[in-house]
C-alpha cells in the first residue's frame, strides 16, 4: 500500500462528520499485500450526508421493483429488507452528498442467508462515474491511460438522462468487480477504483452502479451500495 493511500486513510478516520454515515472499510480491499487495520471511511452515497438516487436511471423500462432505491442508500436494514430487482440486472443511479475524488465503494448482502438468498446477491458490477466540468474534462483529455476507460459507455437511455443535465458530460468506468456472498463473516465488501483514475485527481458528483449478473437467482437484492473518496473543495 502506498503511503499516499495510508495517508489517506487516516485522514477520513479523523474528518469523519458522524458515525452514522461511516462505514468498516478493510485494508485488503486496496490490493493485494495491504495490511492496516480496519478504519471507518465516511461515506457520500448516504442519504444522511445528502445524496439521493437519480429516477431517471432506472433499473429497465417495463420492471417493476419491489422497495425504495433509497433502501440501498440506508445503513442500517433487516434482513430481507432491501432494493429487490425483479432480473438479474439493473441500474442504480445516484448524486453524491458533493463532489468527490472517489477513492473506493463498498457493496453489502445480508449475512447468514439460505442459499436462494445468497444467489440474489449482485455478483459482476461496472461502478461508472459522470465526467462534467471543464477542468476535469481537460484533465482527462491531458491523460493518456484514462481514454480506454470512456470507450464504452452505459445503456444509451442511462447516457442521455445524465446528458440532458450536462451536454459536455460523459461516463468513465471506474472499476469492474465481483461480490462473492458466500464469507457469511465479510458480507461488506469493498473495491478500489482503477489507480489512473484516482491518480489524476479527477472528481464525480453522479455516479451509476452497472449491476451485470447474479448468482443464479432470477431477480436481485442489494442490501448496501457506500462511496468512499476525498472531497472537493469548489
């Protein structure tokens, strides 16, 4: 682990505004060989700190789910009491509490499921992050290794929902993950964001979660869905 993200660890630890809107983020979850302790991370997908999902991204035309996106936005849930897709896939869009430089997101299933249970747990994710604002844009352009990551681009109605709020805008794939939902003791599980992205100081305000796949089961359920990052001073 490299002593800007140990750094940057420690500094959430201290800047944490309430616990209520933190998370346990694991050290392994920034690559392999990291080893520190456990710290709470603050997290900007919380409806407490602010943010809220964003309807026009939704999870397909013609599906009906069952619950609040918000429940995916709330920390504290029963078990079974979750964001329940009717299909494998779906689309979970939300504006942050503010701008951030997004360091890693966390995703969390229910623990101590049956089997069917832990088969509606997302398995393949596409974390995407809306690029808009002239320096960033900029600083994009100026960075070589990022241009990959904006040659695809989400769902065409997903892309023209976020256009309409800003035209100069487009998605950069931050990171593609599996959650595995059978540790019953590591039901939150978190991901770091591709480096290069991190590394170019580059911030998002909009972020969409690309749920891919499942384990098997015909619809979905996500439990938690946390952001994590350094935020922007405008």
């Amino acid at each position: 682990m490299s002593q800007e993200v140990l750094d940057h660890i420690l500094m959430l630890h201290d800047i944490l505004p309430s616990q209520s809107n933190t998370s346990l983020v694991g050290a392994a979850s920034f690559g392999s060989g990291s080893s520190v302790d456990s710290v709470m991370a603050f997290n900007f997908a919380s409806l407490d700190a602010g943010a809220y999902h964003l309807p026009a991204i939704m999870p397909g035309r013609g599906s009906a789910c069952h619950g609040s996106l918000d429940q995916a936005l709330t920390l504290i849930l029963d078990e079974g009491d979750c964001w329940l897709l009717p299909q494998p896939t779906g689309n979970l869009g939300i504006r942050l509490a503010s701008p951030i430089g997004i360091t890693h997101f966390s995703i969390k299933h229910a623990a101590m499921l049956t089997m069917n249970h832990q088969r509606e747990a997302p398995c393949s994710m596409i974390l995407w992050g809306f690029l808009e604002g002239v320096s960033n844009i900029e600083q994009f352009h100026a960075s070589p290794q990022l241009h990959g990551l904006s040659y695809s681009q989400p769902a065409m109605e997903v892309t023209e929902a976020c256009k309409k709020v800003n035209p100069d805008g487009f998605f950069v794939k931050l990171a593609h993950v599996s959650y595995g939902p059978f540790n019953k003791t590591n039901n939150w599980q978190t991901f770091p964001v591709y480096p290069d992205v991190h590394a170019a100081g580059l911030d998002f305000s909009r972020v969409m979660l690309e749920i891919r796949s499942n384990w098997g089961a015909d619809s979905t359920c996500l439990y938690g869905f946390h952001i994590h990052g350094v935020r922007v001073e405008l």
